[in-house]
C-alpha cells in the first residue's frame, strides 16, 4: 500500500478532525495546532514536533459516538427484547423450545465479555470477541427471522454471519467507536439472559423449588453485574477515549507534550517519545 507525502509546516493552526493516515510526515511541524479529532493511524512522523499541540476528542467525534450508541440501543434492545419476550412460556414440547435454548446459550455467552476486565491478553481480546459473535448471533437471528417471514434456516444463517462479523469486528477494527458499539451491544444481550434467568428463577420459587429458584436468582444477580460493568465501560469509553490517534505510527525521534499520553491513543506506534 502506497504512502502519500505531505511534509511541512503545520504550526499553530487549527487542524481538527483531519486525516493524516498512512502520510508521510517525517520532520512535520505541529507545534502548539489544535489537533483534536486527528487520525495519524500508520503515519511516517518521524522527527515531527508535536510540542504544545492540543489532542483528544473533538465535538465531531463525541457526537459520532453518540449516535452510534443510540442506534446500537435501538437495534439491538429491539432485536433482544423482542426474542426474549417471544421464549417466555415456551415449554420442552413446544417446536421454539430449541431456539429458546439456543438464545440462552448464546446471551449467557455474551456475558463472559464483562469478565475480561480481570483477565489479562490475549485471554481479554478472545472473551470479547466470543461475546462479540454471541452478541451478533443472537441479533442476526431475530432480524433474517423478522425479515424472511420467521423462516429457521434463513434465521440460522443470519445469527452465523452476523456473529462472525461482530466477532471478527473485535479483532480487525480496533477504537472507540467499535468498542462503544460492542460494549453496548453486548449489555444488552447479557441483560437478556438476565432477565430470562431471573424470571425463570421467580417461577421455580413459586412453585417451591427454593434450591433451583435461588441457584437460578444468583446467577441473575450475577449476570446483571456483568450488564452494569458494561454498561459502565461503554459510557466511561464515550467519555475518556483518546481522539487523537497515532495507532501504528512511526513515531522514532518525534516530540510530544506529557500530556499527549493521556490525549492521544499511541496503539502500536514505533518510538513515541514524550518531552519531560
């Protein structure tokens, strides 16, 4: 893959949410230039000066993610909530039964990505890619279902593509707006197979299976931790993730402000070096 080549002087201008990926930049001059919002992803910068230049997140970005987080709620809360709803009542005898179970395993599948805070690579990546392709699956059964008249198989092949997809997204496409919209896809998911636990908890409390009901209500309580946890990552994700990135870059003899390792995102980069 070619590099484009724009060397030059960029001294305090204001240079937000521009593209310098893949550019050649080395001995660039960034000085004191607001850079927020940039991506200089597999950029040549080496010897640049980036000294007093300002990084993080810019308004266009916050607003990106946000949108990606409210039209992830909405696709996949609809798609959840309307399969979870759908298995209630259902019964060993009933032709869904097998679905149902399926569903189950899948959401409770998903839940494991919220384990992953305590484990640490690549242990971490591969929880969150299985509940990543738990998380799809569990999505793209419901809408291949919705959209070809509830037709099992078109359903199947849906949950199978879209959870490679979603698994695979985890692994090829790394930064805030994937990991927004995975978080949240899959608290959403987990907290599906929570509350199918814990209704399926309170009806064997009800008909006075105590030890089952509150083996089933703990893994509830549990499960539900795992929804917050998420929940809370995909918000603190919004809020703090690095909008100036340098992932891969080459960054050898390059300046750089203290404060650019909280303000930026250095993912893989080569040399980086920070002025004291």
């Amino acid at each position: 893959m070619g590099h484009a080549r724009a060397t030059g002087c960029f001294t305090a201008q204001d240079l937000r949410n521009r593209s310098f990926k893949h550019q050649k930049l080395e001995g660039a001059d960034f000085s004191g230039s607001d850079l927020r919002g940039c991506d200089f992803a597999g950029a040549y910068l080496t010897n640049a000066n980036f000294e007093r230049a300002k990084m993080g997140q810019s308004w266009r970005q916050r607003v990106s993610w946000m949108t990606i987080a409210i039209v992830t709620f909405l696709i996949v809360g609809h798609g959840v909530s309307n399969l979870v709803f759908g298995s209630l009542g259902q019964t060993p005898t009933d032709k869904a039964w097998n679905y149902v179970m399926v569903l189950v395993g899948a959401s409770g599948l998903a839940g494991i990505g919220g384990l992953g805070r305590w484990l640490k690579q690549p242990l971490k990546q591969w929880t969150e890619v299985l509940a990543g392709g738990a998380t799809g699956a569990v999505t793209g059964f419901f809408y291949a279902g919705t959209f070809t008249g509830k037709n099992p198989q078109w359903a199947i092949a849906g949950a199978v593509l879209s959870g490679v997809c979603l698994g695979g997204l985890r692994i090829r496409w790394q930064g805030p707006t994937t990991e927004i919209m995975l978080q949240l896809a899959i608290a959403l998911t987990t907290y599906g197979f929570t509350f199918l636990v814990g209704a399926t908890a309170l009806a064997m409390l009800n008909v006075g299976d105590r030890i089952s009901g509150a083996g089933l209500g703990t893994l509830g309580l549990l499960y539900l931790y795992l929804t917050w946890q998420e929940l809370i990552t995909a918000v603190q994700t919004c809020r703090h993730a690095p909008g100036t990135s340098f992932r891969k870059a080459h960054l050898t003899n390059a300046k750089f402000s203290p404060e650019a390792r909280r303000q930026a995102d250095f993912s893989g980069a080569i040399g980086q070096h920070f002025a004291d």
